[in-house]
C-alpha cells in the first residue's frame, strides 16, 4: 500500500491509501497499471521459459521498486531486461537503476523531443 495525495479537486481530503496490484494478462504477461495522479506510465512483464523482461523502466525509483517489490509477491523473477518503448521521461528516467540491461533502438534514444 501507498500514500496518495489527494486530487486538486479537493485539497482539504487526507491523505488516502491505494494499493498498487499486478495485474495478469495471459499465462505469461503481467502489467502494474498507470497512475494518472503521479503521472506513472504501465510498466510490463513478460515471463519466458529461459528469460524475463520488463516493457519501460519506470517513473522513478520508488515506482520501480513498487514494481519490483509485485512481482516478488508474485514468485516473479526480476527481468534481466528491459525494453523501452519510447524515449518519454516517465518511462525511462530510472533506466541507470533497473535490474539487468536496458534495450532501446539507438534511433529512439538520438531523437530530438516532440513539441508538439
């Protein structure tokens, strides 16, 4: 469980409690859903017969130890990779602190920022 400030709609609530959960897709893929509050993206995971992956590194350290921390609850093995979909700060930031290694296209990471 996490603490989550409250929404700007009504500063005066406390503080309240939201559990973070892992959620099964198939017999091999697992996300951690995003979180419009924080402005955390999906992180994924894909559990295969030799190797691990995770789809994004994350939002910050505490998102992907709050990751980290679900598959454990789960008997998941940490990935030994990570797979960036796109170079956004909220899915990359964390990539130096991911366990195992980081791939992304070299072309993604060279790419001038959208400002559109």
């Amino acid at each position: 469980m996490m603490r989550v400030r409250p929404t700007r709609k009504d500063p005066a609530e406390q503080w309240e409690t939201k559990m973070m959960e892992l959620k099964r897709l198939t017999e091999h893929v697992w996300y951690m859903p995003f979180e419009t509050e924080r402005d955390r993206p999906n992180l994924g995971y894909v559990k295969g017969d030799n190797w691990c992956l995770a789809v994004d590194a994350g939002h910050s350290a505490a998102h992907t130890k709050e990751f980290y921390a679900l598959l454990a609850q789960e008997d998941l093995p940490l990935p030994g990779l990570t797979v960036l979909t796109h170079w956004h700060w909220d899915h990359t930031f964390v990539m130096h602190a991911v366990n195992g290694l980081c791939l992304a296209k070299q072309m993604m990471l060279l790419s001038k920022p959208y400002n559109g």
